[in-house]
C-alpha cells in the first residue's frame, strides 16, 4: 500500500527509542557542543552503566526502525 504515511514528530520518534533502549540500560544522546558532533555525531547511544557511547553517528529513523518502534506507515515531520 503506497498511501500516505501516518505523520509522527521527531520527538515521539526520540521518546519511543529512549523506552526500547531503557530495556538494555542504554538510551540515545543528542550531542551539544560543535566538537562532540563532530566526533560522536548528533545522535549517540550511551550504555547508562559504564557510562560510555557504545555507538556514534546514529540516524534516528534508521534506528527507530531497526529497534522496531517507527512502522512503514509511519513518517517522521520535523
């Protein structure tokens, strides 16, 4: 079905990966200063244990749907 997708926010997208990381002790982290973006990326995914990035340079929609909370009929509307 190609209709038109259901319209979600970038911070729901955001919201929903925080709640699958949680599971694992992990949640994705927005970088602030130029010089962490350039080295993690504007997105990370911290380990809350060890309190450490365990993976940089994150797209948020690939991995909403790689962690299955962003469906096919879904589009994010920033």
């Amino acid at each position: 079905m190609n209709g038109p997708k259901l319209p979600i926010t970038l911070r729901a997208l955001l919201q929903r990966i925080d709640r699958a990381l949680a599971k694992k002790d992990q949640c994705l982290k927005k970088t602030l200063s130029e010089q962490a973006v350039r080295e993690l990326g504007e997105y990370y995914i911290l380990d809350r244990n060890k309190m450490v990035a365990l993976k940089d340079h994150v797209d948020p929609k690939a991995l909403g749907k790689e962690l299955g909370v962003l469906e096919s009929y879904e589009e994010v509307k920033e």
